[in-house]
C-alpha cells in the first residue's frame, strides 16, 4: 500500500512536470513568435494573452494526462521498473570512469598516430 502510494506521488510530480514544461514552451514559443510577427505581437502584448495562454496549455496538458488511464498506468510501470534497477556503486563507478578516460586517451593516441603517418604519407605522394 505504502509502495503504490509512493508510486503515485512520483506520478502526480512527473504530471505537474510535464505541465510546466509545456507552460514554458509554450511562452517560449509566443515569445519567439511575438518577436518575429508584428500581428503576434500586438496580441502577445496584453498580459491575459501573455500570460494566459502558456498558463491554460500548462495546465490542459496536466488535465489530459492526469485523467488519461493509460498515461497512469504507463507512469506507474514505468516507476515501477525503475524501482527493480540495481544502481552501481561508487567504488564501480568510479572504476568505469577511469577505465572510459584511460580508452580515451588510448583512442587519441592511436588518431594522432594515423593522422601524422597518413599526413606524412600524403606530403611524400604530393611531393
């Protein structure tokens, strides 16, 4: 019980996420549009407009997904698999962290070879 509670925290904070960011979208996007459209523009000026349109789509988007079933159901599995995930410890990670920095530095190395020899076999067949 406390699990499924817990899990549908995590989905009503995900829902009111996606909310704000469609709100911020979309007053990016009237932003964007009021800038390059003089129309836009003379309508984005007034502060119902401006403010809210992007407050309206914010929050329709929360509703639409916070009523949609299947949207919850999706959020709750997803949750759910995320909770099985086994995260690597520091010690690993870190360890992983240096083994990737180490091939890249590899990896350099050997670029910078091939770069200088192909270079050097180009400037011998050039001239």
């Amino acid at each position: 019980m406390d699990d499924s509670k817990d899990n549908q925290s995590i989905v009503n904070a995900a829902l009111v996420a996606c909310g704000f960011i469609a709100y911020f979208v979309a007053s990016t996007l009237f932003e964007t549009l009021a800038s390059a459209f003089g129309p836009v523009a003379r309508v984005y000026s007034q502060d119902a407009i401006k403010h809210g349109i992007p407050v309206a789509i914010g929050f329709g988007t929360f509703l639409i997904l916070f009523l949609s079933a299947k949207v919850h159901l999706f959020l709750d599995e997803a949750v759910v698999e995320l909770r099985k995930v086994v995260w690597p410890s520091r010690k690993d990670t870190t360890a992983m962290t240096i083994v990737c920095c180490v091939m890249v530095v590899l990896a350099g190395i050997a670029f910078g070879i091939f770069d200088f020899v192909a270079s050097q076999l180009i400037k011998f067949f050039v001239n």
